[in-house]
C-alpha cells in the first residue's frame, strides 16, 4: 500500500467494486467513454485492475480517502503491453 496524509493507494477489495460500478454505471463520469459500463462490465475491470497488483505489486490502485476508507478512484501504472501486446512498428 502507498500512502499520503489523505489517501491510501491499495490493491482492490470486494467492497470497493460497487463504488467502483457506481462510477462506471454514471452518464457524466463516463461522458468520454464510448458508454456506460454494465455491473459485469465494472466487475471485470476492477478484476484486471487487481490482477497485476497481486502478480507484479504495481498497477491501477485503488484511491482511499483516509478518514472514509471508501474507493474514490483509481491510480496507478499500466502495462502497454497489457492493452496493445502486437509490436508497436
């Protein structure tokens, strides 16, 4: 886990993926996304989200406020290898 003075940065749990759906499910957060994201949908992202933590220690983490300990958003690093694994040439 990283840490700030306000926030945590952590690998996901359960009770952070219906925050996380409430977020994705939103036609304003998702605006410039293509669309809204079905409660399957989210729960396969904060999925691919967690996997590289558990595998590597870094990846998209999932942004705590201290005082509520509630998701509020994700941060982090990604592979490109991850969303583009064909050369890039």
């Amino acid at each position: 886990m990283l840490a700030t003075d306000r926030l945590n940065l952590r690998n996901w749990i359960a009770s952070d993926y219906a925050p996380f759906y409430g977020l994705n499910s939103d036609p304003e957060t998702m605006r410039y996304f293509p669309s809204v994201y079905s409660k399957v949908q989210s729960d396969r992202l904060a999925d691919k989200c967690r996997a590289p933590i558990n595998k590597r220690g870094w990846g998209l983490w999932a942004v705590c406020k201290k005082t509520i300990g509630r998701l509020l958003v994700l941060s982090g690093y990604i592979s490109l290898i991850l969303i583009c694994p064909a050369p890039l040439v």
